[in-house]
C-alpha cells in the first residue's frame, strides 16, 4: 500500500463506491415472475409446475427467481449445488437435478437433501443400484425421443424400468422425455407417439406421473400437459417460438436490463463509428455512447442478422423512444442512433432489453435466441430485484 494512498483508505471505501458506479444493472421483477407463472397454471390447470431455474435462474439469480418463483411445485436445476443452496435458502419444494448425479457421493448427498433424479444412463442405474441409500430417493426415467441427447432410447427402455423397479434405493418413478422440435412447425407427433407406444409396453397396472412439456410445448401441445410441466423461458416472460413475441402469450419480461448514455457524438455524413468502422454516416447523426458492451452480456453481433434492410442495427430504447445500435458493439460500450431524440444527453436512461425493447427482438437481430442473452449477462453487472 502507497503511504500516499492513506488518507483515502476508509473503511467504508468499497461500499461508498458501488453507489457511484457505472449506471448499468439488471432489474428482476418479482410480479412478472408470479404473473408469468400464473400464465403456466392457466395454460395447463392440472398439472404440477416444475419451474426450470438452470443457469442461474436463465441469468436472473437463481436465489431471487426462486423467491418469485415460490408458488410453484417444483425447481428444476443442473447441479447439486443449485440444488444445495435453494435447500439452505430454505426451499422445501421438489428439486429435480436435470442431468442427474455424476457419482456415487452426489447420488447420497441428492438422497440425503430429498432430491429428485434424472436417470438416463446405465451408469447411473449402476450407482443405484450399488448404493444403500439413507433415503430412498425418487427418480425421473429420462426416454430418448428424438432429441438423441441424454435418455434410454425406446428399445432399452423396457429394461431400464425394470432393473430401476426392483432397485430398494428408489421411491417414486416419473417417466419423462424433452422433445425436439416443440418450438417448429415440425411439432411433437413422431416422438410423442414414441413415447405412448413404449410406455405402453412397460404394461403399468397403474399409470405413473409423467413430464413431458417445456414452454414451447406447454403454449402449443396442451394434449401433453401430462402430471409435470417443465417451463423455463416462459417464467422469464420471453417466447420459446422464434419469430414471435412474449407479449403475444401474455407474458411479461421478468428481467429489465438497463443503462445510460456516457456521451454524445455528432458525426457528419462519411464519418464512421468504432472498432472496424463498421457505420458510416450517410447525413448529419447524433450518436449515444451507452455504457453496455459485450462484456456486459450485450451480444456483440447486435443488428448483423436483420432481415429489415431499412434498420441499421439492433432495437434499443433511449428516454424509452425506440431506437437501434450502430457500428460495432465494444467491451464495455455500444453506439446507438439518437438524432430523433432531441432531448437525449448524458445520463439518459437506455433500455437494453425489458417492457419496452423485447429481448427476443434483440436476438432476433443478433442471430441468437433469448434464452443465450438472458444467460449471458455477465456477472459484474448489478443486480436487484424489485417488486
Ligand atoms: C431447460 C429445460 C427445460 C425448459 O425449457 P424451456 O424451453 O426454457 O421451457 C425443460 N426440460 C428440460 C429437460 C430442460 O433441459
């Protein structure tokens, strides 16, 4: 430490600096989450709702979207430490590892929290199998449709089931599948007929619980409703169908996602912004300096996939009058077009993606789908929740 440092060395110092930091942040609003929830319930009345909080929530804290989230029956998580700290944030709900356990340790922990499983291997009916349990822990029977990613194809099936049926360690068994192509035109026919004709063959005196429904699914096949919806996307109130909007569905955008402008440039007709050059001015354009790039989560091929010739870049909202991007999105900051907002200066709150600016729209035009921008917000941009 310099001795010229000193004086300045107070011990409040951090704390007094995030209340001056940069103007960025992400807002989590907990009644869209509950709005876009009671979307689910009313899409599917009679099913249990198995909120899909991977990723940290899609980006939005897992902690703060499980708070709006509460009502539901169920989170659904990647890992066991997901898993851990919803239990010690004090969640009570079912808790499904999506992929399962990775060994023999997380499969005693996953039994020990009252976990649910996903099995969809050999090697984890292994592990069950070679384990004694402390507690017999339930399962969901992961079957191969189509997708041709994790799951017992048809023809294995039957075989799977029954080795986990006789298996002491496990209490309830769900049969579940992921389809493909819920979200195209393609739909979900070939796969789920797949699914019915091999459940069928398991010859089940009583039915058992099913899950077969992601948001896509949920908005567009109700027939597969089924005991256990799995929403992820529609919770954050974005749409899981290309080429449409989640306002469409009803939904309301749980993360707003917010700065303001650090500077103004003039630029007359021939000069260009940013790294590459990538915009030239064709007349006289007032630029907004945003502090937002890609280091923020903002994805830096903003406005290279339009498929409006007339629009220039991605949409984005200043002073909340729509606007786009302009020029190359940098590290930390990004150009946007502000020669129709007169009364844009520095400070003015921009909207990157929330009530105003959809954040499908903005994948739309950066060539990505919402659920990898939602994803990708990086951690140094602050976070809270609001009502
Ligand atoms: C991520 C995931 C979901 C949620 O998908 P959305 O499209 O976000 O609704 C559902 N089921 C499984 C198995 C998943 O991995």
């Amino acid at each position: 430490m310099q001795q010229s440092m000193q004086p300045n060395m107070q011990p409040n110092m951090q704390s007094h600096l995030q209340s001056n930091r940069r103007p960025i942040g992400a807002s989590i609003s907990q009644s869209a989450l509950q709005h876009n929830l009671a979307i689910v319930k009313k899409h599917a009345p009679h099913s249990k709702i198995m909120a899909v909080v991977k990723a940290n929530g899609y980006g939005h804290g897992l902690i703060n979207v499980a708070h709006g989230l509460n009502q539901a029956d169920g989170f659904a998580v990647l890992g066991l430490n997901e898993a851990i700290d919803l239990r010690e944030a004090g969640f009570s709900q079912v808790i499904l590892l999506l992929e399962g356990v990775f060994s023999v340790q997380e499969l005693g922990i996953a039994a020990s929290l009252g976990l649910d499983i996903v099995v969809h291997s050999a090697a984890q009916i292994e592990m069950l199998e070679q384990t004694r349990l402390s507690k017999k822990i339930n399962i969901h029977l992961k079957m191969n449709t189509g997708m041709n990613r994790l799951g017992f194809n048809a023809s294995e099936f039957l075989a799977a089931f029954s080795r986990l049926k006789s298996c002491t360690n496990i209490n309830k068994i769900t049969l579940m599948t992921h389809f493909a192509t819920a979200d195209e035109p393609l739909g979900i026919a070939a796969p789920l007929a797949l699914f019915q004709q091999t459940v069928e063959k398991l010859n089940l005196p009583e039915p058992l619980p099913s899950s077969l429904a992601n948001s896509a699914t949920i908005l567009r096949h109700p027939q597969v409703h089924a005991d256990w919806v799995r929403p992820g996307i529609i919770l954050y109130g974005a749409s899981p169908v290309t080429g449409t909007l989640a306002r469409q569905f009803d939904l309301k955008p749980a993360m707003s996602f917010t700065s303001e402008i650090i500077s103004i440039q003039t630029i007359q007709a021939g000069e260009s912004l940013g790294y590459g050059n990538r915009f030239t001015a064709s007349q006289t354009t007032r630029v907004g300096i945003v502090a937002c790039g890609y280091a923020d989560g903002y994805p830096r091929h903003a406005g290279q996939y339009l498929t409006d010739k007339n629009q220039l870049g991605a949409p984005i909202a200043v002073n909340g009058i729509m606007s786009q991007t302009l020029g190359r999105v940098s590290m930390d900051m990004l150009f946007c077009d502000v020669t129709h907002i007169a009364e844009a200066h520095i400070g003015s709150p921009v909207e990157l993606w929330g009530n105003t600016v959809p954040v499908d729209t903005v994948a739309e035009a950066s060539g990505t789908v919402c659920y990898e921008l939602l994803c990708a917000i990086a951690a140094r941009v602050p976070m809270q929740v609001v009502d």
